[in-house]
C-alpha cells in the first residue's frame, strides 16, 4: 500500500479537563440540548391548565382571600363597626402575654394527649388484635369503634354530655356498684372538666386510628410472620418488628389529623363546657370565637386564628419530615 492510498483521519480534539483539576480532571460531558415540547404537547398543557383554572379561582377566592384579609386584620385594633386603629404586632404579642391565652395553650397540650397519643396507642392495640386473625365479634367491635366518624361532633357532643350528666348514665352505674362516692358532675367539676373532654376526643378519635391502622395491617405481606414464627418470634415482637415499622406511614397521617384536630377543638368544648366551669377547659378557638362574635375585637381574633393556623401547618411539616427521614 503506497503512502497516497492511507487514508488519514482528521483527528479528534481531546476533551479538556474540568478546572481545579489539576490535568487529572474529569472529562466534561457535552450538555443535552434542551427539549422543546411540541404544539400539540403545548395546546395538551394549556388545555390541562383550563380545566384547572375554575377549581383555582373557587379555592383562592374561598381560602387564599380569607387568609390575605385576616392577616391584614391581625395587625388592627378593630371591633367590626368603628374605625380600624393600626396595632402593628402587638396582637401577636398580646397572644404570648395573656394569661387566659397561655391557660389555654396548656389546655390543647393535655387535648393533645387525649385526642391524639391515647387513640392512637389504642388503634395500634386495635390493629394487633383485629388485623392479623378473626377475632371473635370483631366485627361489632370495629362497627362501635368507628361509630363517632359517622356521627357529627354535635350529636357526639349532645350524647356525652348526657352521659356526663348528674343523673346520666355513669353516674347511675357507679351508683350501682356502689361507689357513689365518685359521682359527680363530671363537666362541671374544676378538676375533672377537661379530662372528661378528652375522654370524648379519645372516643371519636380512636375509631379512625383503628381503620388506617387495620387496612395498613391487611397490606403487610403474610411472609413476613411466617418467617418471624419460623425464627421463634411471639406476638409482642411481631408487633415491634413488624407491624409497628410497617405503620409508620399510617401513624404519620394519624398523628397530623389527631394533633390538628387538638389544636382546633371548638364544636365538642363549646357544646359540653362552653370553655367552664370558670376557665377550665377554653382553648385558643374558642377564644377566637369569644374574640370575633361575643366581645368584638376582630383583629385579636385574626391573629388567634393565623397563629393556630400557623402552628397547624408546623406540625404537619414537622411530622411528615419526620417520617420521610425515618423512611430514607
């Protein structure tokens, strides 16, 4: 072959290395063109965009403008009639300082044991007994338990207040056993006020623990328990093992609803107590209530509600965080 039949090839340029590389660098990969969608994939995502845009509009009018106007609210002195006086922060300010508003803070706190840790460590106990095996009457069982969902807040309220009554029912049953000692006007009582309120919350509260726990039970792979008996495992550290790990997710979204549904305890306290005896069992929403429509200063009652709603939107950031990282 003569040297004018070689074919050279044009040769090709090497790549340069990344800077900082010191001559070792990586190679730099050549960037990916952009990708431009097509008009027919356009008009598909204007067209997606309009059928959206009526439920936008709806939700921001409902819920966006209400917000935006009790913000601006909560910086005025205002009881709804006269002028509106510029009070800048020192709503929110008065929310920390108020004794009856910090008295209610700690109200929510104990809700918060009753609405949510006590319904929910019930409805795992529930899950272990009905979602595994047939349990005898499990059936009713789960019909009594889920009972308050169907029910309004105000029938439930209306039923326990007669319960809680000086001649209801539980009193009558301990007069029959013969501690009559221990009757008295539950929601009347100083004392016991607020822990009868939460019996309520736990009350309603437990039946929808109890069907996200179940129905996230009946997902779990029976393998899984096999396995853990073949190894020797009992029913206790089935439950640690393998239930409980497996209900993370259903135990977050338990939790953000429990704990939400504590901090905006109105219909059930307003209902059975009225925030009594005395000051008893008030919470920040029934002060808002009071603030807003019985007493007016609708700028107090404007930041009550942006704070709660505020401390709401924390707890289920915080929560769902939590159970993100837990799952990583």
């Amino acid at each position: 072959m003569t040297s004018s039949q070689v074919v050279q090839r044009p040769a090709t340029p090497a790549a340069a290395p990344e800077a900082g590389g010191g001559g070792r660098g990586r190679v730099k990969r050549p960037r990916a063109p952009r990708r431009t969608l097509s008009p027919r994939a356009r008009r598909r995502r204007w067209l997606g965009l309009a059928f959206a845009a009526p439920a936008l509009l709806f939700y921001g009018f409902v819920v966006i403008v209400p917000i935006l106007q009790s913000v601006n609210y909560s910086f005025y002195s205002w009881d709804g009639v006269s002028a509106a006086r510029w009070v800048g922060v020192n709503n929110y300010v008065s929310f920390f300082t108020d004794p009856a508003l910090l008295e209610s803070l700690w109200h929510v706190l104990v809700l918060v044991v009753f609405f949510a840790l006590l319904p929910i460590a019930l409805g795992l106990l529930s899950a272990a007994l009905l979602g595994r095996g047939k349990l005898r009457g499990g059936g009713v069982y789960r019909w009594l338990l889920f009972l308050p969902q169907v029910l309004t807040s105000v029938v439930v309220a209306v039923i326990w207040k007669r319960i809680y009554g000086p001649d209801g029912p539980l009193n009558s049953a301990l007069r029959a056993v013969g501690l009559g000692d221990l009757a008295k006007n539950w929601l009347g009582d100083f004392t016991w006020a607020l822990p009868a309120l939460g019996v309520i919350g736990t009350w309603t509260a437990l039946g929808l623990c109890m069907v996200l726990f179940v129905a996230g039970v009946a997902a779990i792979p029976t393998e899984l328990y096999e396995q853990a008996r073949i190894d020797g495992a009992g029913p206790i550290r089935e439950f640690f093992s393998i239930t409980l790990p497996s209900l993370k997710g259903q135990v977050a979204v338990a939790l953000t609803l429990t704990v939400t549904g504590a901090l905006r305890a109105f219909d059930l306290v307003w209902i059975t107590t009225q925030g009594g005896p005395g000051t008893s069992t008030t919470t920040p929403a029934l002060l808002l209530y009071r603030k807003a429509f019985l007493n007016p200063d609708v700028g107090m009652a404007a930041a009550i509600g942006i704070i709660i709603a505020v401390v709401c939107l924390g707890v289920a950031l915080i929560i769902t965080r939590l159970s993100e990282e837990k799952d990583a």
